[in-house]
C-alpha cells in the first residue's frame, strides 16, 4: 500500500463521497475520511489486508458514509446510525452490488458506535468501528507515522464538537431519532446537564488535542 491517503475511486465509491461532500458539514466529511485511512492502516497492522474478507470498497462505503444521515439527506426517522446505514444502502442497491455485500456494510454502520458488537460483527465491521475511533483518540499510536499527514490532507476542523452538535440536532426530529441511552440520547443529556460531553473532554485531552 504505496498511497495512505489515496481513496478508492468509481461510480459508487464517487457517489457517496459526493452526497457527503454536497450534505454534510465539512469537518464531519473530513472526519469519516480520515476514519477510513485510519482504519485501512489499521487492517495492515493486524496483517488483514490479505484476509479473504478484507473489500476495500466495502470498507472505504462504510466509513465514509457513516455519519450521513447527520447532513440535509437526515430525516430523524430513525436513530442516525440505522438511518445512515440506510442512505448507504441505498446507494450501493442502486448500484447493483450484491445483497450480501450490502448487508456488511449496511451492518457496519449502524453498529459503528456499540462497543463490544461492531467488533464481533465480521472484519469490515471491526474495521469500520476501529478507525472510527481512532479518529477519537484509540489506539492513535497505531498511526502515529501518517498522522501529520493525513491531519494535513484531512484537517480536524474541531469536529467533535461539529459532529455532536449535527448528532444533537438529528435526535432532535423525533423521538425515534433518539432512543432511550443510545449515543445520541446520552450526548443530548450531557450537553444539557454541563454544556460539554464526555466525547468532547475526551478528545480535547487526547493525542488529536482538538
């Protein structure tokens, strides 16, 4: 793997990339960017990239596309990790990828944020969930020697306070968009009780120092 930053390329992979680029608030664009890299770098060091179930593609729609439901495509119909999995789901159907490859993705989006799940869930699932939160500060010294660089192609762009402010906002359009103790529900309660989340303390304090 020659290029970190480089990104896959193609109808569908272009698609997604774009209705974030064209709906989303640029810091979170950046941010699942970098999830993406992340986790590609991740899989290399678990030696997975010549695992028989490591799809690049898959990995780079699942990443880029997690947080897609939080732009103007948001309904607040559902929780914004099931309706994002959705809107990407959508997008590969329309593209005739198979039902199963779909479903993976579909999958590691909407369990990106449960702890203990995602990682049982298959590799691109694990994957997706690892460079995730190594965009959050675990594990970032896995990727220490691409750091800078990706930061500079990617800037932060204080996104975790960008990203909990549109998490907020889509658990705002209904009762279903913020179920009882899911992530969005708890940040809504955190913001209320002290005007900051854990999530924030969290990063402000970590290796990114956001």
């Amino acid at each position: 793997m020659n290029d970190r930053v480089g990104l896959p390329t193609g109808i569908w992979q272009n698609e997604i990339l774009t209705a974030m680029q064209q709906t989303v608030n640029p810091s979170v664009v950046d941010h699942c960017i970098r999830s993406f890299l992340w986790a590609r770098l991740y899989a290399e060091h678990i030696g997975a990239l010549d695992d028989g179930a490591y799809d690049e593609n898959l990995l780079f729609a699942a990443c880029i596309g997690h947080d897609l439901s939080t732009g103007t495509l948001g309904k607040g119909t559902s929780r914004f990790e099931v309706e994002g999995a959705d809107l990407v789901a959508e997008i590969l159907t329309r593209n005739n990828l198979a039902a199963a490859d779909v479903d993976q993705v579909w999958e590691a989006i909407a369990l990106h944020t449960s702890d203990q799940i995602a990682e049982r869930r298959g590799l691109i699932a694990r994957l997706t969930y690892e460079g995730i939160y190594i965009d959050f500060g675990k594990n970032a010294g896995l990727v220490t020697e691409w750091a800078t660089r990706v930061h500079d192609a990617f800037p932060r762009l204080k996104m975790v306070r960008s990203l909990t402010d549109v998490i907020v906002a889509h658990a705002a359009l209904s009762e279903n968009a913020a179920p009882r103790y899911g992530i969005a529900f708890n940040l809504i309660r955190e913001r209320e009780a002290d005007g900051e989340t854990f999530m924030e303390r969290t990063v402000s304090g970590g290796p990114w120092g956001e």
